[in-house]
C-alpha cells in the first residue's frame, strides 16, 4: 500500500466532504437566494420537456441503486432470502436502464444549452465545468457496470462498498478500495470531484427540493361563473374578489 492509495482512498473523500458542507455552508450564508436552478424554460421548453424528467427521474433511480448498494451489506440481503443471482440481476438490468436513461436525458440538455443561443448565453462558468464531469461520472458508473456484468469476477459489495461504510467509521479501508478494478476507481474519483464542486455551482438546488408540497393541504378556488350570472340576472356589478 503506497502514499498515494492512502491519500486517494483515506485522505482525499474527508477533505471533499470538508469542502462540501464548508462550501454549502458558505453559500446558503451569502447566496440563499441563488440555490436555484436559474431556470432557462422561458428560453426553450420543448427540449427541456423531454430531457429534464428523463434526466431527473434517472438520476433519482441512480441515486437509490447506489444507496442501497453501498450502505445495505451483503449479509442484509442473504437474511431477506434476496440470491445473489437476483440481487447483481436486477442491479445491471434496473441499475443499467436507469444509468442510460439519466445519460440521455442529460445529453437532450446539453445539445439544448449548446444549440439555444439564449440558453447558451445563459451558461455560467461553473456550468461548462460540472455538466461535462457530470456526463463523466455517469458515463464512468455505466463503464463500471458493463465491466462487471462482462467479467462477473468482481463484486462491489465486498469491495467498494466496504470502503465507502468504513469512511463512517472513521478508518478508511484503502486495501478494498485498492483492489477494485480501474473503472470504479475512476468512477470514485470524479464523483468525489462532483461533490467537490457542487456547492460552488448550481447543483445545489437539490437542496430545495419542495418536498413541503407533499403534506400541504389544498387550496380551495370559488369558481366566479355563478357570481357573474347572478350579477347579470340581478343587473348588479359581481362582487370584487369573488373567484
């Protein structure tokens, strides 16, 4: 084991997370009102209408596969009677469409931003750095699944996931890490470059997600038909405010 494995794979994921809470920290004490999406639908919508669902609601499946893949250990599964057989199946069949799916939603988005004049005018310049390491990750994970479902030797809940669970722990298992074939290492890298810099970009908007409009009661409208026909019959104005 090198310096250089244990700066990678014990040193390097705290200081991204230092950087990640820091830098939202940051941001949400001078720039509360830039977690936004700087939304550029006026511009162009019916692109975005077809790439921002395809890229959302791919990424939120990505998301959940990798949560469960990383955090939920092995013997978790073997006391749900989940095989091994079903569990790697449905990770490359699910796992793979939903990949596919957040990668061509996000290339509708780019090809949007780079043949909209207007939306290409409003990118920033921390847009023309996270989008393209965005597409890489993505494109490094669907590598990293490809090669394991081609080979079938390499089990990444006894490797990479092991890493990641004892960074909690506060001792980093580099040799698991180590030991994992290339495209994960490299897959682990640019994502932990991703987080580096999402504070600092408009990747933070995920933190506004409006999850209060799950639990906020209706609003009620009166409609304003039945009062304008009941003014008209009475041959008196409707009145103000009556919707």
């Amino acid at each position: 084991m090198t310096h250089v494995h244990i700066a990678l794979w014990g040193v390097l994921p705290y200081l991204v997370l230092g950087v990640f809470l820091c830098g939202t920290a940051w941001r949400y004490r001078y720039d509360r009102f830039g977690f936004t999406t700087r939304s550029s639908q006026l511009y162009e919508s019916r692109l975005l209408r077809v790439g921002g669902p395809l890229f959302h609601y791919g990424l939120f499946l990505v998301i959940a596969g990798h949560a469960v893949g990383l955090l939920i250990p092995e013997w978790v599964t073997e006391r749900l009677r989940v095989s091994e057989h079903f569990y790697h199946l449905n990770a490359l069949v699910v796992g793979g469409a939903a990949g596919l799916a957040t990668v061509a939603g996000l290339g509708v988005l780019l090809w949007r931003r780079l043949r909209v004049r207007a939306v290409r005018a409003a990118t920033s310049r921390s847009d023309r750095l996270v989008h393209p390491l965005l597409l890489a990750v993505l494109l490094a994970g669907l590598t990293a699944t490809a090669s394991s479902a081609a080979s079938g030797s390499y089990d990444y809940r006894m490797g990479v996931s092991v890493w990641f669970r004892s960074l909690f722990e506060l001792e980093p298992d580099v040799a698991a890490m180590r030991a994992a074939p290339l495209p994960y290492q490299v897959h682990a890298l640019l994502a932990m470059g991703l987080f580096a810099l999402w504070p600092f970009s408009r990747l933070v908007h995920a933190f506004t997600v409006p999850l209060g409009y799950l639990a906020r009661p209706y609003i009620v409208y009166r409609s304003r038909g039945r009062a304008v026909r009941q003014a008209a019959r009475d041959g008196s104005p409707a009145r103000p405010g009556t919707r």
